[in-house]
C-alpha cells in the first residue's frame, strides 16, 4: 500500500504537475507544520496581557494550557524551534523503536523478519509521517502515554499515574488510561493521576492568568472557534482524515447530499452537525460507559490497554491521523503478547480472527489516499479500528507482560 500510494502520488507530481490532494497521501503541502508554526506566535507572547485572546496573534490556541509549556520550552530554548521539533519528533520514534527492537531481541529472541517489521511499520505507516508533516504535539502526548505504560507494566504505580497525567492535562483522552489502575485495586494511583491532571490545569490556568477565571474566560474564544471550525461545521478539507465516529456519520451524510444536490449548494446551505454533535455528546460517553462496566473491566489488562488506547483514538469529536501513533503501542503489546505468550495466543485467537487483526493493523498504518478514493481515509481506519477493537472485546488475551500470567521460569543449570 505504501509503494502503490507514494507510487501514484510520484507519478502525478512529477508527470502530471498535478495539485494536491493527488500529490501526497499526507495532508496539504502548503501547510506543512502548521500545528506548530501557527501557535509560535502566539505563545511567544507569553507573559504578555492578553496573550489568549489578541487577534493579531493569529490562531486561537485549540489545547488545553498546560500543552502551551511544551512550545514555550522549545521556543525558549531554541533560536529555530521548528527545526528543534522535527528533530526531537524524529529522535523519540526511532529511538523507541530501536529500544523495543532491542527489548525483542534479549527477551524473545524475536527473528530477524520481525524486527523488520517492526521498523518498516514506523518508517512506512502513515501516523507518523502525518504527525510530522503537520508538526503536531501529539509526539508528546505518546511519550507520555508510553513512560507511563512501561512504569505500569513494571508496576511503578505512582510514576505511571504522574506520565499519564502529564499526558492528560494536555489533551483529554488519554485520562482513559486511569481506569487501568482499577483491576489492580490501584485506587491511590488513579486517585494520584485525577488528582495531578487537576492540579497540573489549574497550575498552568493560573500561570497564564490574570486569574485561573480570566484565562478560562480568555479559553472560551478558542473552544468556540474550534467548536464552529472543526466539529459543528463540515470542515471537508480535514474530514477525510478524521477517523472518529462521529466523522463516520458526518461523511455519510454529505456523501448522500453530494449525490442529492448541486456543488453550489453547499455555498448557501452549509452543513452544521449541532444536533448531531449534541445527540454524540451523550451516545459516546453512554456507550462507553457501558462497555467497560458489562465486559471490559473484567478482561485481562492486554484487552483493556488495548481496548482503552481504541477509544481514545475513536471517541473525540474529531480525531485527526496524528493520533493513530498511540496504536502503534497497541501494536507493540500486541506483538509481546504473540512472542511471549505462544501457546496463550494460539487458545486466545483462531487464525481467522489473528489473521484479521493484522489486517487492521494494516489498514489503520497504511497511508490510505488513492485507495480510499482520497476522501474515505479516516472512515475507512476508522472501521479497522472498530473491527479491532471488537476481537479485544471478544478475545481474553492474559498476557506475561501485563502479569496476567506468570512469567515462564528460566531453566536452570
């Protein structure tokens, strides 16, 4: 899939001069970095009255304020802070996957063919290459998610809750991850890492002032901006890369307007999903909710880390394909668990349904364009992820890694 989408997307760049979307499966050329480049200006003011609100700063800051720290450190401490971010962005993926290979290797003497895969499903999957080219923060939200789960794997309780909540200060989703703490009894840990979200948001509302009231109210301009831009409105330009669930109804409906209705149409009758959005408000946390209670609290932790890291990547409103980078660890625990736990794996999971979870690792790493008819994208990952998540659903998985079995005893002598 990588050869045919790069393939084509050559092909009309240089053959045919065509313009984007046919020239890259990855977002708009003539906004590259724009996730970090539009917000520089405005948080090098910081400090400043004002700073949130002042519309001669450019765009309005779209995250929650503890992440404004992550671009006023490079910024501080960096003449180019872009060419900083692209490094470090650079630098933490390949050395994880160098780290995991090595991991891999010493504990499960993983063949060579397999730590090749590994590597060609960073170097070729789209996540990634898409977080980069749009110089998303999400880098850091994924290593925070994955210090926290390798303190949680070596049951570093208090230091897990600190990196997950360091994670989700900054953007909301990954606070799922507390409900990891649960089937251990961990109470003081998922009550530590609710309790440093809080505190870390306050911290940051405070600091950037003038009161922790004022910056909310300052905030507010942004929510609305971000609520009218990208999740009320029919941003078509983003949608196809958006893999939430509610973006499966919204290109639904246009894709049936489209057929219904004329181009010019849409320029007097704009699509707004307020009551859809208001209807999802509800679904979303309601179904959840009942998920975890009815099936997944009682599953191994491989299923719920799993199944969690799934729905924090297909439950918020939009869901763009930088943060399909936190499956990459669902990848991860997923290949642990067929090395480590062989014979488990087999009792856990027919060929049928193995065969179709490597299907959806596919699809959801590939960089889906001409393929997915270069408006399908996200849906279309979307759907594997939704596949996904119902083998993890259906499949108890105890894993060595999570300790739902113990470890094999090395032989002596």
């Amino acid at each position: 899939m990588f050869v045919i989408e790069w393939g084509y997307a050559g092909y009309h760049t240089l053959v045919l001069h065509a313009a984007f979307p046919a020239t890259t499966p990855l977002f708009n050329p003539a906004v590259r970095f724009s996730d970090w480049t539009n917000f520089t200006p405005r948080v090098s003011h910081y400090g400043e009255p004002g700073m949130q609100v002042r519309t001669d700063l450019g765009y309005p800051y779209p995250y929650p304020l503890p992440s404004i720290y992550i671009f006023l450190l490079f910024i501080r401490l960096f003449p180019h802070s872009l060419y900083a971010y692209i490094a470090f962005t650079v630098l933490t993926f390949a050395v994880a996957t160098l780290i995991f290979c090595i991991y891999l290797y010493r504990r499960t003497h993983a063949s060579r063919l397999i730590l090749i895969a590994v590597w060609l499903t960073l170097l070729l999957g789209s996540p990634a290459q898409f977080l980069l080219n749009r110089g998303n923060i999400e880098v850091f939200l994924w290593l925070f998610v994955l210090l926290g789960l390798v303190s949680f794997v070596r049951d570093w309780k208090y230091l897990a809750a600190f990196f997950f909540a360091l994670a989700a200060c900054m953007k909301i989703y990954p606070a799922l991850f507390f409900l990891l703490f649960l089937p251990r009894r961990q109470y003081k840990a998922a009550a530590l890492g609710v309790a440093l979200t809080a505190g870390f948001s306050l911290a940051a509302l405070a600091a950037v002032g003038p009161t922790i009231l004022g910056a909310l109210h300052d905030m507010s301009a942004a929510a609305v901006f971000l609520r009218h831009v990208e999740i009320v409105a029919l941003n078509e330009s983003s949608l196809r890369f958006d893999h939430s669930l509610l973006a499966i109804w919204k290109q639904a409906l246009y894709f049936v307007l489209e057929l219904s209705h004329p181009r010019h149409f849409y320029s007097h009758h704009p699509l707004i999903f307020s009551r859809s959005v208001a209807v999802y408000s509800v679904l979303a946390p309601v179904i959840f909710t009942a998920i975890y209670l009815l099936r997944l609290r009682a599953m191994p932790l491989l299923n719920q880390f799993m199944a969690l890291t799934i729905f924090s990547v297909i439950l918020p409103y939009v869901s763009y394909e930088y943060t399909l980078v936190h499956i990459y660890l669902v990848f991860a625990v997923f290949i642990l668990f067929l090395l480590q736990d062989g014979d488990t794996a087999l009792a856990a999971l027919t060929d049928k349904n193995l065969n179709l979870v490597m299907i959806c690792f596919a699809i959801v790493f590939a960089p889906l364009a001409y393929l997915a008819l270069e408006h399908f994208q996200g849906q279309i990952k979307c759907l594997a992820l939704i596949a996904l998540l119902a083998v993890t659903l259906l499949s108890p998985m105890p894993s060595t890694l999570f300790g739902d079995r113990p470890a094999p005893v090395a032989p002596t002598g």
